[in-house]
C-alpha cells in the first residue's frame, strides 16, 4: 500500500486538515505539490488481529519512508494509546509493534499507527477483537418428555458468546437419590442444539440434576444454573388424559401445597414459572402456574385467566383442573402436557418433519382455535412456544396460555396492545379493534415458521418488525420454500391478509385444500424439511427471551465496523477525537530537528576542464535552507554552477569546466528555525 503524503509547507493550514480528515487511508494527496520521494509506504496488510482474553497481541505496522519519522498509536479514532503496563511500542525508523499484554474484552477495537515524516501524515488501521470462552447457558436446563427412563432438557444459549460462535454445549448429570450427592458425569459435550434428549442410563428410582456448559474455540463456559431435582416418572406414561371437565372454583381457603407436592420447573413466563405437581391422595401429575400476584392488577388478570379457562373444554385446549387464590400468590393446576413445545420436539433429530405431518398439527391448532372462536373468546398470544406437544413420541398437540386471551362483547369493539411483535396482527399493531381473524394472522406466522424455519416479519430489531408487520411485507423465501407445495403457500397467502375481512376464518381455513384434502395416501410431498433454519429460529427465540441479547448485539455492530469485509469506511468515519486530532498534530513537533550532515563533503582534486559535483546529505525538520559559498562569498547559479537539493536531503553542487580558478573551501550552510549546521571540502584542480 503506498501513501503520498503532503507538502506541508505548501498547503494551507485548512487544506491540511481537511485532507488528514477526509482522504482514503491510501492516498493523502495528488497534488503536483506532492515530494515524490516524502511518500510513506505501508508494506503490511491491514488485518483483524484476533487474541484470548488474558493473552498478548501484537499490532505490527512495517513502513517504507525518508527522513526523520514520528508517530503514535491511536485507539477506535479516539484515544492515544499510552505505554503502560499493559501496552508497549516497540519502533524503529521503519516498524512500529503495539504490544499488549493480558488483553481484555475492553481492548477490542481499531488500532491506528499514524505515521507522520517530512511531507505528511498517513494512517494504518487494524482491529483486534478479543475473543473469550462463552458465558454460561442463560437459564438452568427445563425437563419436558420426562418418562421412567428419558426426559428431555432445554436450555437458553449464553447471552454472550465470548466474540467468538458457540460451537456446542456439554450435558453434565448429577445423581442425588444416594447418601451422598454423587459427582457431576458428562452426558455429552458434542450436543449442537439448545435442547438434548438423554435416553440412556436414566434408573427409574433415579433423582437427577441437570446442568449446561456452553463451548467455543477458546474454551468451555461455567456451568449454568442446576435444574431442579428431577424425580424420574414412573407415573406418567401413559398419558393421563382428560375424561371429564370440571367446573373449577377457586379455593380460597387452603393453598396449593396442602393438596399438591411440588417438583421441578417446566417453564417459566411473563406471570411467574409452571412446576411439575403431583396430587397428594390421587397422585395425579399436572402442571402448576404460579403467579406471584403482588398486586391487585396481576390478580384480577389470573382470575381472568382461570374464568376463560372455565368454559375452554376441548381436548386442543389445555384444561385448568383446579384454581388457588392466596394473598402471595395464584395457582392455576392445570392438566399436565408431557411432550414438551412442538418446535422443540421437530428439531430432535429422531423427530419426522415433513409437509403432510405439518398439516396435522396446523389442524390442530385451527381446532382448537375453533372452537374458542365459536365461544368468541380470541387467544391473542398463538405462537410456537404456546404449542405443546401431548406425549413425547406421538403427534398429538394442545394450545396453551390463555393469559392474553379475551371474549368478545356483543356490539362492543376490543382494542389490545400486547403480544409477541413477531406474531401480531397488523390491527393489534395499528391499535384497531380486534377481531377472531386476530389470531388467524398468528396461526399465518406458526405455519410459515413451521414449513420454513423463517420468520415472516422478524427485522432487526422489535420497531422494525413492527413496522413488517403494519405494512403487511412479507413473501416466500424462493429458498426456503423451494420444497413446499403451491397449496401450503396458498394457505399461508390466505391467513397473511392484512384486511381481516379477506383473511381465512378457521372453517374457512379447515375447509382449504391443504388442510381438508390431506389423506396419508396422496400425493403430496412427504420429503423431510430442512430443520437447520428452525434450529437457528428456536435459538434465537430464546435468546430474546433472556432479554440479554444486548451485550452481544453491541460486539456485533463493533465487528461489523471494524472486520473489513464490509463497505469501505465512510469518509467521515475518519474524523479523529479530540484527544487522537491532538495527537496526530503534535506529530509534526516530534519531527523537529535542527539541521544535520549524514553525510559530509570531501575533498576533491580534479584536472582543468573536468566537471565535479560536492555532494553532501542534510536532515533536518522543517527543510533546511541551503546555501553554498566559496571562500565565503555566496555562489549564484550559472550556466556552470548548478546546486540541487533534493528530497531525500542530497544536496549537490556541480561544477562544469573547472579552472585553477575555482580551487578553494567550498561551504554547504544549511539553516532552519531551529538551527544552522556547516560543513565544507577543499576543491583543488591540477593543471
Ligand atoms: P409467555 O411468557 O410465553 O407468554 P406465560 O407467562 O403466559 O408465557 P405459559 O406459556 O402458560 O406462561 O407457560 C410457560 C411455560 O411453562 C410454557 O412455555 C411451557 O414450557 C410450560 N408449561 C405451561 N403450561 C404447561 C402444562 N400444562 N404442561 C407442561 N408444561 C407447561
Ligand atoms: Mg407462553
């Protein structure tokens, strides 16, 4: 990389530092004032440095350029970087190395040598990233599918990957049902996903902890945090399923732990976490959701819950079997569903995924949705985690969370604004009345997601989803569509209809050909989906969750700046800080230097009508002044007396047709404002 550099002592104050502002990093000047020989030329490449935390990096910069050079380190166009303990600069008149030792996650950034010489400052820039090992998983591991000799764990990924992508997770088990807790065992430490099924040395007596570990290329995280004691089930399977509905009347009198033993979280939510409960004289397994209603607010929203829930009685639906209202908190028992989210459950890599499975469960879902909107209550909050699997191994599904869900008062309009931004309706958005064709959009979303493992409106960031949304933009991924059927797209066209007037109603949507038509025996595709994409779609959701993403989304917008494979650096962009402009100014003080001979004349002795040149080599910042004398008279140009001076600092001076004349002390007086410096040879010629 070459950098031209500028004259500076013919550019204007103003023109100066405009140029420094705004020139590419390459190229200073092109100016015809430019000293060819002043350039500074940059012989490495600006790469990414990538180091450890705790270990050294070394920023090394090898330059070409003439005469006297200064420089100094600037960090992310801002800071100076100052030698110190942690930071050193090891130079030369043609290197500079920024060593820093034990780096931090802090010392991330752009480093810049600014290297100032004789005719201009130019600039070399690397980023160093530092990479560490990955936080731990951002939540204990959740049990779902729990039978006599399996279960299924899930797990949120760390909230910061250390800079560098988590490669896999290690499974680590404890035993606890002996006298003494027994050691933590390594289940695997290969598992790619955010969720492991552990189908093997489970003992049906066994009681269990559950812990994650997330890796990376440097190194494995600590543990998250330990599950509950998990009590392998032997009551569980088969499926207790619901026989009879009951009217539940919430009991005020006794609490939920008079009449349930309660185990390990299945879950958690925006309302407080749902265990694992089995019922003390029937040993009946269910799910209980524990609100930790503190005010009146979060109360009267519970006993809305438990009040739809009442007149919810279908086999889609989960089924609330008993209600607790206490002063410090609300217990809904609900039926409990075993198999864990239906997503979670598609990514296991034993799980079938084709389009004609997809079509059963969307079934489902418009069932069960059915039925609720033949009662008019509209759910509000369909979305994949609210889609739980019946048991671990068949395809049966229930909808769950009615916590959003509300009945629709004849001639009354229902205004909302709550939901997941990814899945709400254009009119919840718009703060428009809404209606039972609300959750169809919903229903819409599921089923892309679920054909596709892409999320229809999901953007950057929550308002620019939003505004996907009330703009109703969206379309089929050609990619991640190529394999689905015309009717599936058709379907999903139908539901994705910003007028509600126009998007399907369930009947209308159970009654479409894609749903109606689907028979084992057709022919429609029964190739197994791609589950990659909804991997990546479940990884993220949790990640949301934790609502920790911040961190990393930062480190992001850092890299993206600073890895170089991205558009080149606006212009702008290389304005300096204050402290950085300061800096790369006093450069030029650092060059001053009064003037000085590298290299002296020497006596000459030549024959008449010889022609010699009495060379010498200054240095000296600003350029020195050059004039010669002879026998301390000054000498004037002439047709044979010619002086140059060039960049590199050789001055010379060339006599033609020498006489016996011009034998004499011959003095080369350089001067600047710091200084003067002489330096003179005898001339003799010979006859
Ligand atoms: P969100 O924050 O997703 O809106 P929420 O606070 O309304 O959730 P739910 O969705 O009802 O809570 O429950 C939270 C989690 O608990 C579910 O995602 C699921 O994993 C688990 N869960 C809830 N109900 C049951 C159940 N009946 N059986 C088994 N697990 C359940
Ligand atoms: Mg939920």
């Amino acid at each position: 990389m070459l950098a031209q550099c500028i004259n500076v002592n013919r550019c204007k104050p103003e023109v100066l530092q405009f140029l420094c502002r705004y020139s590419s990093p390459s190229v200073c000047c092109s100016d015809s004032d430019c000293f060819p020989g002043a350039v500074i030329e940059f012989l490495d490449p600006q790469q990414p440095v990538v180091a450890r935390v705790g270990e050294g990096a070394r920023l090394h910069c090898r330059f070409r350029s003439s005469g006297p050079v200064a420089f100094c380190w600037i960090r992310d166009r801002e800071k100076v970087v100052f030698e110190g303990p942690r930071a050193s600069v090891e130079s030369s008149s043609s290197s500079s190395t920024l060593v820093l030792s034990k780096v931090l996650p802090v010392d991330a950034g752009r480093y810049s040598l600014f290297v100032r010489n004789r005719g201009g400052t130019a600039h070399w820039t690397a980023s160093l990233s530092v990479i560490d090992c990955p936080d731990p998983p951002a939540s204990c591991p959740f049990v779902s599918q729990l039978t006599c000799r399996s279960l299924v764990l899930s797990w949120s990924g760390p909230s910061f990957d250390g800079g560098s992508a988590v490669t896999a997770y290690v499974v680590e088990r404890q035993r606890l049902d002996q006298q003494e807790p027994g050691d933590w065992t390594v289940l695997t430490d290969q598992c790619q996903n955010t969720s492991y099924r552990v189908r093997s040395g489970l003992d049906p007596q066994g009681q269990y902890r559950f812990r994650v570990r997330a890796c990376n290329a440097v190194g494995v995280s600590d543990p998250s945090e330990e599950s509950d004691r998990i009590k392998m089930n032997t009551a569980v399977e088969p499926q207790q399923e619901v026989t009879s509905y009951v009217d539940v009347v919430i009991d005020t009198t006794h609490k939920a732990r008079d009449h349930y033993h309660v185990h390990e979280k299945l879950g958690m939510g925006k309302f407080g976490e749902v265990f694992r409960m089995t019922h003390k004289q029937t040993g009946r397994v269910c799910a209980g959701k524990i609100y930790r209603a503190r005010v009146s607010r979060d109360k009267m929203a519970a006993r809305q819950e438990i009040k739809l829930m009442n007149e919810l009685r279908h086999s889609k639906l989960v089924q609330c079997l008993a209600a607790y209202d206490t002063p410090s908190e609300i217990v809904m028992v609900l039926e409990y569903i075993a198999g864990g989210e239906l997503f979670e459950r598609i990514v296991d890599e034993n799980f079938e995924h084709t389009e004609p499975n997809s079509v059963n469960y969307m079934r489902q879902i418009l069932e069960g949705v059915q039925y609720m909107h033949r009662k008019r209550i509209i759910h509000l909050d369909l979305k994949p985690e609210n889609i739980v699997c019946v048991n671990g191994t068949g395809t049966l599904i229930k909808i769950i969370d009615f916590g959003l869900a509300r009945k629709l008062e004849p001639g009354k309009h229902l205004m909302v604004f709550h939901g997941t931004p990814e899945f709400v309706a254009p009119e919840v958005i718009n703060y428009e009345p809404v209606d039972l064709a609300t959750d169809l959009w919903s229903i819409g979303v599921i089923c892309y997601i679920l054909l596709s493992g892409e999320s229809p409106f999901q953007g950057n960031s929550d308002p620019e989803t939003l505004a996907l949304v009330t703009a109703a933009q969206w379309e089929f991924d050609p990619e991640s569509f190529d394999d689905i059927t015309d009717e599936a797209k058709d379907f999903i066209s139908g539901l994705l209809m910003k007028d509600t007037r126009t998007r399907l109603s369930c009947e209308k949507a159970l009654a479409h050909p894609w749903i109606a038509l689907f028979d084992d025996s057709n022919s429609r595709s029964t190739k197994s989906l791609n589950k990659d994409k909804m991997r990546r779609f479940l990884a993220r959701q949790k990640w949301r969750k934790t609502g920790k993403a911040l961190l990393a989304l930062k480190r992001m917008a850092r890299c993206s700046k600073s890895d170089g494979t991205h558009s080149p650096i606006a212009v702008d962009e290389l304005a300096l800080g204050k402290e950085a402009e300061q800096a790369v100014a006093s450069l030029e003080k650092q060059l001053l230097t009064e003037p000085r001979f590298h290299r002296a004349l020497r006596d000459l002795t030549e024959s008449r009508g010889a022609t010699v040149n009495l060379a010498c080599t200054i240095h000296g910042y600003p350029d020195p002044e050059v004039t010669w004398l002879f026998d301390e008279a000054p000498l004037e140009k002439s047709g044979r007396v010619q002086m140059s001076y060039e960049n590199n600092g050789v001055c010379t001076l060339t006599l033609a047709h020498i006489q016996p004349g011009d034998s004499g002390i011959y003095k080369c007086c350089a001067s600047n404002s710091l200084g003067q410096a002489l330096c003179s040879a005898r001339l003799t010629v010979g006859l």
